[in-house]
C-alpha cells in the first residue's frame, strides 16, 4: 500500500562584500544536490537508494554548515533526510527522520513560505508516516496542517496533492483523496523536479484507479 507517502539570492554593495564566487559556489552545490537525489529516488535500484541517500545527506550537512542562516540548503537537507528515512525503514530511519523534520522546521523560522511549500510537503509526510510517541513524533493532525499550508502556496502542485490524497486514504476520507488525485494526476510539474514530480504524476494515476472503483 502507498504510505502516507528550494533560491532567492541578494547581491548587496558595501565596503566589504562577498566574493561573487562564493555565492555562486553556494548556488552551484544546491542544484548539485538536487540533481543527485532526484537521480538516486528515480533511477538507482532500491537497493542502491539507501547508501546513495546518505552520502547524500553529509553533503546537505556540510552545506548547511557552511551557509548559516539560509533556509534553501536547510530545505534540502531535509527533504534528503526524509528519503533517506524512507529508505532504511524500521527504528533505523527514526534518527534520519528527526533530523529531516529539525531541517525542515528550521527553514521555516527563516522563509515562512518554506521553499514554495516544499517544506511543508515533506513535513506533512513525516508527521504522517513516523510512528506516533512515544517512538517517535507522529501526529495525524500535524501533518495535515502541513498538507494544508502546503495547498495554500502551491495548490496545484503535484507532490503535495498526491501525499496529501495518500494521508487521505489511510484516514478512511475517500472522496476527499479521489478529488487530490485528480489534482495531483492533472498538476503542474516544476522545471527544476520534472522528473521527480512525473514520477509522482505516475504514482497518482495509481491511487486514483484505486480510489475510482
């Protein structure tokens, strides 16, 4: 069964400034670590994911590390995180959990818009997906709420249709998943996740046959 399953930057004059380069390093690590998970999610073997996916997240925690302050390299580290927990499963993928929703929720206090809602999305399915206390930090409510403010940046996106119809489903709440997997099945996919966001699409037309019988 389906489990209830980010770059703005300002160029300021002073006396003393910012090597040009250094930004542009920063926004060249970013997309690398973009690039890289949508090809471990999408195309290595599952077997291949998990290893991948935590090589993955060192460099996110360097990044972070070495941007202080800057909520796109937070976004990622999480979003990293929450795929590397998926990955490993059982009480292993908790330490990688807690990491992603610190990450996330970190970003936030910094771009409340949380990365165009990407945050959110990933927030809303961690707080789905974990087990509840005390193992972990589970809460069917939280997540929704993230769904919910996820909707509200970027209603028509496809991730954040397809899990909020998934946590849907698993509520018992079919019609209101049936009319999120037609969002998510119809969505807009973005230039920068096009791949990842088609997978998802693929996913949704799944859940809407099921949901449509």
């Amino acid at each position: 069964m389906i489990r209830r399953q980010l770059m703005t930057c300002a160029l300021g004059m002073a006396l003393s400034m910012a090597p040009l380069g250094t930004l542009l390093a920063w926004e060249s690590d970013v997309e690398a670590l973009e690039q890289r998970w949508e090809e471990v999610t999408t195309q290595l073997p599952q077997d291949q994911r998990g290893d991948a996916l935590g090589e993955l997240a060192e460099r996110a925690e360097w990044l972070v590390s070495a941007h202080p302050g800057e909520a796109v390299p937070l976004i990622w580290h999480g979003i990293i995180e929450a795929s590397h927990a998926r990955e490993r499963g059982g009480f292993g993928a908790l330490g990688s959990a807690r990491s992603a929703r610190d990450s996330l929720e970190a970003a936030i206090e910094i771009d409340p818009q949380g990365g165009n809602g990407s945050a959110y999305v990933t927030l809303g399915a961690l707080y789905d997906r974990v087990p509840g206390r005390p193992l972990g930090f589970g809460n069917s409510e939280t997540a929704e709420r993230m769904f919910e403010r996820a909707l509200a940046i970027r209603p028509e996106g496809i991730d954040v249709n397809f899990y909020y119809a998934a946590f849907l489903e698993e509520e018992g709440r079919l019609d209101e998943a049936l009319a999120h997997a037609k969002r998510a099945v119809d969505g807009q996919a973005r230039a920068s996740r096009e791949v990842s966001d088609e997978a998802l699409r693929r996913d949704a037309r799944v859940l809407l046959a099921r949901l449509s019988r």
